[in-house]
C-alpha cells in the first residue's frame, strides 16, 4: 500500500502512452507511431466516484489482470479479445498483457441483470434504464425479467459516462454495429452469469469494451473483462431484494468514503483522503475472493 497513486514505470523496449484510472498503456519504443501492438498494465490504483484514489491496493492489479485472461479463454467460443502474449517486462509481469491495438468504440457496452447502481436511479425516475421500460414495483437488487442493454458514452477521468439508450448508441456508430454490440455485451453477459452462478456468485452487472481490428475488421473484446473493477458481483446466499447487497469489490471503500468518518465531502472540489490500512486490507481480500471463488483457482499459485 502506498499514500500516493503509482507512477508508471519505465519500462525498457516499451513506451508510455496513456494513464487511465487504473491501466497504463504504453506501445514499443521503436519511435514508430503506427504500432500494431500496446502494452496494457494493471496498476493496483483504485478509483471511486470517478477520482482516482490516493492509496493503492496491494495485489489489485494482479488480480485484475489473472481474472480477465481466465475470462478471455473462458468467452473464446463467443467472442475474439485483444490478448496476443504475456511477454511482458519482468517489473509488470503478472499484471500486464501484449495486446492487439484495436479501433475502440465509444461505447460502455452495459448488461444489466439485476437492478441496482445508476440503473436503479433512473427507473425510480422514470420506470426505465436507458429507454427500456420495466415493470412496476422493482427494488434495489431485484431480478429483472431478462438482461438488458444498458450502454453508456464513455467519459474523460474524472468525468460521469452518460446513460444513454440504444438508439443513441445507433446514431453514433451505426445500427449494424450498434446490434452487434448490444448482441454480443448480452451473449457475454449470459455465458458469464450462468458460470458465476454454479461458484454460489451472481453476476448483477458488467461493462465491456468493444473495438475492431483494423486488419480484419472483427470484432474484438478489449480492455479488462468481467473483474470486480467492471462488474457487480453479489454472494449469492445472501441476496435480499430491498437493500444495498454485499459485494465482491471496492464497496468498501465507497462506504467509507461516503461516511462522516473519512472526512471527505463528495460534492467539494477537494480530491478524496488516504484510505486507512484495515480498509485497504478489506479490499485486497474481496478482489482476491472474487478471483479464487470464481476460478477455482489459488491466487499467486
């Protein structure tokens, strides 16, 4: 755990690119800057409401980084993903991953199957998520009658992405393209939940991020997939409608931010405060639960 947000590393044959809230990406230090190939690093910083945190999570970037690559081979049959190789700098192995550089779409591709988050808000507002009505009657955690398509426009750092409905989502990249978005986000969703619900896990809700290769114009599954940094993910025995669920993932840390005790006041300009030491070990421990529950696997076995 540091007090400070890491700085990305020099890393030697690569260069830095871009920082997101938790990923580096860097391309190879050829001086060429039409590359084929990124390097996407898992850094173990947190974000929440949409500040990137000052206290890092040990281990969290490796966790992130073993649970998508179980999950692209796990989604292999249904949709292609970016990875090439785990040849990576001996000071990022095991939280990074060579990938294809793929033509991103501007989407949050969104599968809801439970109601809860901003999707909640917006149906006590208006009875639907993103244009799509829902019955009468829903509550926090409740089951909807089948998965939605709930896509997003993505937004800087320390920006909100806007809910937006499907028909915006067509305006902007095509019906055509739209369609396979929605299809597929809903294809991964299905095979995803169906698996996380034999490991005793409910899978609420998950973002995805979609592009295409420039090459062959593929579609391709890109970023992270299926952590508990883009997902929902709820113990399934104790599921109770009506209430905020118990989460594998950085609720925690919301929690404490929102609460009197951390000081912090979400509507200032001030950035959030150091996270203290149980909290962050709270964190570590649910990311790793997350990983081992869902894989059956050891971590950093």
């Amino acid at each position: 755990m540091t007090d400070t947000a890491t700085t990305p590393a020099a890393l030697p044959g690569w260069r830095h690119t871009y920082s997101g809230k938790v990923r580096d990406l860097y391309v190879p230090d050829g001086g060429a800057t039409d590359v084929d190939v990124v390097l996407v690093v898992a850094s173990d910083r947190i974000s929440a409401y949409d500040h990137v945190l000052p206290t890092t999570i040990d281990d969290k970037g490796a966790v992130l980084t073993a649970l998508s690559l179980w999950w692209f081979e796990e989604l292999g049959p249904i949709v292609a993903n970016h990875v090439v190789s785990l040849d990576v700098p001996d000071q990022v192995a095991g939280r990074a991953m060579v990938c294809r550089r793929l033509q991103m779409y501007p989407v949050e591709c969104v599968a809801r199957g439970y109601l809860t988050g901003s999707g909640l808000l917006e149906y006590r507002e208006t009875g639907e998520v993103c244009g799509v009505p829902l019955p009468a009657g829903l509550v926090d955690g409740s089951r909807l009658p089948e998965p939605i398509f709930t896509p997003a426009t993505k937004a800087a750092v320390g920006e909100h992405d806007e809910n937006v409905s499907f028909e915006v989502i067509a305006a902007q990249v095509g019906e055509d393209v739209a369609t396979r978005l929605r299809d597929t986000t809903l294809a991964v969703y299905a095979h995803a939940e169906r698996v996380a619900a034999d490991r005793g896990v409910i899978l609420a809700d998950t973002k995805l991020e979609f592009g295409t290769d420039p090459v062959t114009g593929d579609l391709v599954l890109g970023d992270e997939v299926l952590t508990p940094d883009s997902s929902r993910y709820w113990p399934a025995d104790q599921w109770q409608p009506g209430r905020a669920q118990p989460s594998f993932d950085k609720q925690f840390v919301r929690d404490w931010l929102s609460a009197p005790e951390s000081g912090w006041d979400r509507a200032s300009d001030t950035p959030p405060p150091p996270l203290p030491a149980d909290l962050v070990a709270r964190t570590r421990a649910r990311y790793v639960e997350a990983y081992e529950r869902i894989t059956g696997l050891t971590f950093g076995a």
